[in-house]
C-alpha cells in the first residue's frame, strides 16, 4: 500500500502552498510582534555583552601571597552578571573602598605558579549629557564633593603652571559651566598628542610634554577642572572589545548640576561614554597590587555576545498577548541567552551548507559537519578553529590507518578514535592555556563524537580513493567551514533572529525551494563551460 499517493498537480499545489505559508505565516508573527505588541524594531534587537575573563597569572616562592584588583559592579550605566571565579588554592574574598569593589586573593605559602581566572558578563550603555549653556560655575558645593575639588599626588591643583595654564585658556574672566569643559577638552584633545605610555605620568609632566597617555591627559583635566572650581574625578576601567589585552583605560567625569558627566581626551568623547566603557574604579588607583617578589601577569580575554535588552524583556514577560518569548522560556531553566543565539544559528549554518552541496556542487565531509564546526569555532576564532580541525583530522586518520594494520574490530577502533579526540583537544586546550592562547584554548567546545566519525571518513577515503581526492575534500569543507562561520557570525542575522525566531520557518521554505533545484550546479558549469559555451556559438 502507497502513503501519500497524489497526482503530480497535487503535489505542486501542497508544495507551492506549503512555501508560502512558512513564508507569509512568520512575516504574520512579525508584524504581531511590532504593532499587537507594540515593540519598535530597535527595541527587539538585543543589546551587546562582552563575556570577560581576567586571567591572572602569579609565581610565588614558598612566601604567603596577596592579590588584589578592582572588580566591576552594576550601576544605571552597566550592568555585571554571571560572575564566577577559579583560583585553585587561593581564596578570594570581597572588600568596599569608598565607590570601589575590590577582591583580593590570598594564598599560604605559595610555590610555582598558578593561574586565577575571575569571569563575568558585561553590559553597558551609551549616555550623552547636554550641559546648558548659561549654568554659572558654583562657588559653593557640598561637603561630599570637597575632595573632588583639592590637590592630591599627581593632580597639583595649587601649582603655579596650572593656575598660569587656566588663566591663559580662560582670559577674559571666569566662564560658565559649559565653556570651561569645552575649553579644556579641546586644548588637551587638539594640542597634546596621544602616547601610548605604560608608566605613570602625573599633570605637570603631561602639560610640560605636551603629550601624554590616557592617565596623564586625564590628571591634568582633572587640575584644570578643579582650578576652575568644577569637582572632578578620575574612572579607570576597560574598553571591552573582542580579543585578549593587557591595558587598562582611564577618563574624567566631571561633576554638573548633580550629574557626574564623562570626558575622554584620548578618544575625544564629549559628554558621553560609549557603551563599550566598562567602569572598574573611581580616583587615582593601581588597577592591580599584589605581594613583592613575585612574577604576574594578567590578561583581559573578551567575546562579544548579543543578549536581550532588560527593558524590552521586562515589557515582554508582563505583556498577556506576548506567546512567542524564547528567552524567557531558556532563562527559566537557566540556560544562558547566548545558548540560545547558538541553537538558532545553526540552521543558517545549514542553509550554507546546503547551497554549497546542490548550487555550488563542492562535496564536503559530513552532511551538516561544516555548519557544527563552525558553530563550535565561534568560541575559538576562525583561523583557531581551522587549524584545529584540520590538525585533528590528519592526526586521528593517522591513527586509524595503524589500527586497520592491527586488523582491530570496528567498534573498539572507534572507541580507540574518540579517546584520541578527547585527548588531542585537551592538549590543545592545556597547550592555549599555556601559550596565553586563549582562543585555541576554547578546541574543547568541538563536537569529539563527530570529529572522530570524519577521521574515520577521511582515513578511508585516503585508502580508497588516494589521497589527492581526500586532501580536495578535506579543502573544500573548510571552505564551506568558513562560509557558515561568516554568516553565523554575523552580527546582523543574529540580532534579527533573536528578535524572530519565526524566521526558521522562512528557513525551511528556501530549503524547499532548494529542494526542487535541477539547474547546473556551479562546478558542473565550470567543468563543462567549453561545450556549453560552444554549444551557444553553433546555435
């Protein structure tokens, strides 16, 4: 008996009727979503979060071992969550001073050496202030702001050269609120020159030098501004970006009419803080202090993530008619916003696949093993990525060709390749680590049991079929490889997916469509192009 019997009339109806729907049905939901919901499209689209991993590295002698450095916290500007930390023997414990969050690592009797690693995700916000231009500057202020305004080490409020600096920026007399920060904002922005010093450079060598570091031109705002009798104040922190990196950041906020308004010399932000600005501390600190006669190192290791905005979410969660809020369903059982963006990229990955396997015509290793590849690559960077799949294909196939010497039965050689999977990824990892390749270090996320499948499927084909063949095989996946990690890496499409993740179904209908394909597949024309051009010719 026949299941589906239909003329091929009804089958074209059911299809094109089928296309449609899973086209027309999510543009439906959409439109639910932007005007029954009454969310904007710019609300919808998840905000930015940098996953942060500061990594300190220490060697101690057999002495007792303090660490401390200033930890983030959350505030109307940003906003620090999943905050975790690893430190082996040491023990970390939290302390307030002042505004400041600081922890602090202590170790007994510390020999060799040891990485601590204290993670968090990051969130921030872009703020402007717009300062009105007849606010006079106050004579008096409260006593809370009295050491916002008075000398300190490296800050000569009292100096002659800074008080001869102001009353050349400033002759015709005392200016307002606003003229007095534009003017000093553009003389350090406009007549100082950016350097890249690693030292400590206090206001007086900054403004003899005429060019400073971030901390210098910073320091010497700072004076000018209180000279000027404005409260002002130093913020150190991090401009959170991907990629590993050793230095620290630090600008003025300058107190207004009861706001404390930002100022970035080196980077000529007026009145505003991008939201990539992640505040540590507030005043003239040391980002990092430790024990003497040690050795330490640390490193900011950061991933750009998209999570959803807290607002828009509040609004959603609250909203009777809202039936189609994945995050929410995936924060109730504690599964992170970020497993979600990956879980929903996957199929892009696929339909990547798809048109290089029935457009382009490329044969690839495994049905959708490039689109998981490069969804685990994502973690690792693409060039990482690429090389460690390639280093543990060649490797394991290898392997497998001695043990078909060995004439082992299949299953236990399959055991014996995925075994040596875990292992070539736990020496990658260990080898990241070690080699402050912290990318490389991220191999772990790789599938094992498919990576040991395709091993096998390579070593095989190198016996079968030459190794010339599985070398243009093993070429063309990693082409297909880096195609998928474009697209499921783009910024774009995950942002519109997690905002409607009913676009799947659109995903399914160009599936369909591409199911149905009987043109020439690219290879096909470029093998062929000599007779199907010369075919033209005769007619």
């Amino acid at each position: 008996m026949r299941l589906f019997t239909a003329s091929p009339n009804q089958r074209r109806t059911v299809y094109f009727s089928l296309v449609a729907f899973l086209v027309f049905f999510p543009l439906g939901i959409m439109a639910y979503k932007l005007f029954v919901l009454d969310y904007p499209l710019a609300g919808l689209i998840p905000a930015v979060s940098y996953s942060t991993d500061v990594t300190m590295q220490v060697t101690g002698h057999g002495d007792d071992m303090m660490l401390r450095t200033y930890l983030p916290r959350s505030d109307f500007r940003q906003t620090v969550t999943e905050e975790a930390n690893a430190s082996g023997a040491f023990t970390l414990t939290f302390e307030n001073d002042g505004l400041n969050r600081v922890g602090v690592w202590r170790g007994e009797r510390v020999t060799g050496t040891h990485t601590l690693h204290y993670t968090y995700t990051a969130q921030g916000t872009h703020v402007r202030y717009v300062i009105p231009d007849h606010l006079e500057i106050p004579q008096v202020y409260p006593a809370g702001l009295k050491e916002y305004l008075a000398s300190e080490e490296g800050v000569p409020v009292s100096d002659p050269l800074i008080a001869q600096t102001t009353a050349q920026l400033f002759p015709k007399g005392k200016p307002t609120i606003l003229e007095a920060v534009t003017t000093i904002h553009r003389f350090l922005q406009d007549q100082f020159a950016n350097r890249d010093f690693s030292g400590y450079t206090d206001a007086l060598t900054a403004l003899k030098l005429r060019e400073a570091s971030c901390n210098g031109k910073s320091r010497l705002f700072v004076a000018l501004a209180r000279k000027m009798n404005l409260p002002a104040r130093l913020v150190g922190g991090v401009v959170m970006e991907s990629g590993s990196k050793r230095t620290s950041h630090q600008w003025v906020e300058v107190y207004v009419n009861g706001h404390w308004v930002p100022f970035d010399t080196i980077n000529n932000h007026y009145m505003e803080l991008p939201a990539n600005f992640l505040t540590l501390y507030y005043g003239d600190q040391v980002l990092f202090r430790h024990s003497t006669n040690v050795n330490f190192q640390y490193h900011f290791n950061m991933n750009k993530r998209l999570v959803p905005k807290r607002e828009v979410q509040n609004k959603l969660r609250d909203s009777v008619l809202n039936i189609f809020n994945l995050y929410d369903v995936f924060q109730r059982i504690g599964i992170s916003a970020n497993l979600l963006k990956i879980i929903l990229m996957i199929p892009f990955g696929a339909l990547v696949v798809v048109i290089f396997r029935n457009v382009v015509g490329m044969e690839t290793f495994g049905t959708f093993l490039p689109a998981l590849i490069a969804s685990a690559a994502r973690e690792t960077g693409l060039v990482w990525g690429l090389l460690a799949f390639f280093t543990i294909i060649l490797v394991c196939s290898f392997v497998r060709r001695a043990l078909d010497w060995l004439h082992l039965l299949h299953s236990p050689k399959m055991g014996i390749m995925l075994t040596l999977v875990v292992l070539i990824i736990l020496g990658l990892t260990v080898l990241g680590v070690n080699l402050s390749l912290f990318d490389l270090a991220h191999v772990s996320l790789f599938p094992i049991a498919i990576m040991a499948i395709t091993a096998e499927r390579f070593a095989i084909m190198e016996a079968e079929q030459g190794l010339g063949k599985a070398m243009k095989i093993m070429l063309a996946t990693l082409v297909v490889i880096t195609a998928c990690y474009v697209v499921m890496d783009s910024l774009f499409l995950q942002s519109l997916v997690l905002a409607f993740q009913e676009l799947l179904l659109v995903l399914i209908a160009l599936n369909l469509w591409l199911g149905k394909w009987v043109g020439m597949r690219l290879t096909e024309f470029l093998r062929f192009r000599y007779l199907i051009l010369r075919g033209e010719e005769v007619k």
